[in-house]
C-alpha cells in the first residue's frame, strides 16, 4: 500500500484509537491528496496544513474559508481524495463494486466496502493487513454465497412472489499462474456480508 492510498487507513485507525486527547493533523500530500493522522506529516512525505480545531473534538476543521496553504481560497475538489456516493444498497451492488475494487487493487475502496462499527484500534490494523493481501493476490472474481437452505434465489420463477434469500457471505477467488489443466486454488478468502443501516457491508 503507497502513502497516498494509506490516508483512509490511517484516518479510521485513528477515529476508532478511543484516545479524545491525540491530536489528529490534516497533512497534504504531493498529489493535493489530504491526510488526516496522529502522526508527523513528514512521515507520510507531506506537509501541514494550516486550519481551526473544532472545539471539543479534537478534529481539525475543514471549512473551505482555508486553502491548502493558508490562504482564503477554497480547497480543491481533488484534495480532499476519493468519495463515495452511497453505500451497497443490495448484495449485487456490493457485488458489483467489490469486483472493480478488486480489478482495480484497490484496498483504499475495499475499506470502504467493510463494516466497521465495533472493531478495535488494533483489529482494525489487521483488517487492513488482510485487505491489502486480497487486493494483491485477487484475480478479480467474487460471487455471493447463500445458505444451503435456499431455493427462491436459485429458481425465481417457481417461487413467484417470493421474495428471494439474503446472501450470508462473499466469496473472493485467488490469482494462480498454473496452466489450465491445473486444479482450481482454494478461494482466497471469504467475508462475510452484513446489513446494517440499510446498507451492505463486508465483514471478517
């Protein structure tokens, strides 16, 4: 993972660190990306980025009355990194964009893609660890796993108006460089899918 896609890692390790008192710094690196992190902006090769605190939250504010350098301009768009637009609304649109995340080895966006309500400082440093192995070793394939038990989603039209069963995991496959004769490797991993304020979430 480069610094540049480490920024929402570092941004959720620190909101989940249950440590009100740690100053938490808005750095800027090279390409304009922001980086929000208990840590010296040298460490990441950037720089600090003038702004308020935001009384009583420890977070620095991010008006857009402050430039990147101080001044009064306001920030551009692109400084402030990727943004998702919604969340899964369904399991095929979880589907959908776990496998252009995968395409695209992209853990910055799987991390979006995970649920992570309840998870500790350090369980979240491992989540990530496991997420950057999946984007580097996926060949790109996921399919939804469902329940030994069910039978509507597997045959719509002999069960008419009913509707069909929820997914209760995600199945990640792995890159393999043998011939096609070899056997296929065992999955790469498998995640479980979770709902949760009517969303679709991805969860170990």
């Amino acid at each position: 993972m480069n610094r540049h896609t480490r920024w929402f890692a570092v941004l959720v390790l620190a909101l989940l660190a249950g440590d009100a008192t740690a100053a938490v710094r808005r750095c800027v690196a090279e390409d304009g990306t922001l980086i929000y992190t208990d840590r010296a902006c040298e460490h990441f090769d950037a720089r600090e980025a003038r702004t308020d605190s935001v009384p009583g939250s420890g977070l620095p504010a991010t008006s857009a009355e402050s430039g990147i350098d101080g001044s009064s301009a306001p920030l551009p768009l692109a400084s402030y990194g990727p943004v998702a637009a919604d969340c899964a609304r369904t399991p095929e649109a979880l589907l959908m964009s776990l496998r252009h995340l995968l395409d695209m080895r992209d853990v910055n966006g799987l991390s979006g893609l995970y649920h992570w309500p309840g998870t500790g400082k350090w369980s979240a440093r491992a989540v990530m660890d496991r997420l950057e192995m999946i984007a580097a070793q996926s060949d790109g394939s996921a399919e939804l796993v469902y329940p030994e038990a069910a039978f509507v989603v597997f045959d719509p039209e002999a069960y008419p108006g009913i509707p069909p069963e929820d997914p209760e995991a995600v199945r990640i496959g792995a890159f393999h460089e043998s011939g096609l004769s070899e056997p296929s490797p065992p999955p790469l991993a498998t995640l479980r899918v979770v709902r949760h304020a009517g969303c679709w979430w991805l969860r170990f």
